[in-house]
C-alpha cells in the first residue's frame, strides 16, 4: 500500500504522536468519463500532518474530475459533483483502516504502558 508523506514518520511512536494531534490518512477521488462509460476512482492513501490543508493535495484530483467527469450519461453528472465534493470536504478519511493493515492500535484504544517504544521502526527496514 503506497502512502503518500510517510517519509516524514520514521517510528511508530512518532506516528502515534501525529494521531494524537489530528494526523490522519485520507484519499480522494476523481472521475472521468467517456460518453457512455464512467469511471470513478480513488488516489493513492495521503497521510496528512494535524494542522495541515489537503486542499493542495485535493487539487489535481478535483480539476480532473471538473474537465473530464461530466461527459458520461448518466453517471458523469452524478459521480462529479460526489468526487469534487469529498476531495473539498478533506477527503475520505481512511485513518482506522490503514492503522489496522499496519496491526497498529488508535491513540485512543493503546492501553497506558503499551505504546511502542520511541525506537521502534515502524516498517522493517
């Protein structure tokens, strides 16, 4: 599973600290079409910093969606506006289910006493 700013957490308590804070793993989507034939896809799995804006990483996902989405009949006209509005609204937010591909628990499921130690990678080098 490829995650797109993950370079910047390199533990597992690192990236226990970014969830705590409002970090969380999002994708958008965007949709094309071609007359008769509608295709609504999602972008690879964005891992965004608390604080951080997804609107810049929204953006190449929305424009396609906006010139290349609404030409297919009948699905192009409903399938745009839910692409454009969900990569506006931040995206789709896909935190719980990347922590458990990573057997990895919610800041707020650890148990005092069981988080990772500070120095343990959190992938396999």
């Amino acid at each position: 599973m490829k995650i797109v700013g993950m370079d910047v957490v390199k533990t597992q308590a690192e990236l226990q600290d970014e969830l705590s804070r409002g970090a969380k793993f999002v994708y958008f989507q965007y949709c094309i079409s071609i007359l008769v034939m509608t295709f609504r896809r999602p972008s690879d799995i964005y891992f965004v910093r608390a604080g951080e804006s997804t609107v810049g990483k929204s953006m190449p996902f929305t424009m396609i969606s906006v010139f290349l989405g609404w030409w297919g009949i009948p699905f192009g006209l409903i399938y745009t506006p839910m692409c454009i509005f969900t990569n506006l609204s931040g995206g789709k937010d896909v935190t719980a289910s990347v922590l458990s591909s990573m057997n990895i628990a919610p800041p707020a499921a650890a148990a005092p006493g069981l988080a990772p130690r500070s120095g343990t990678p959190l992938r396999p080098s």
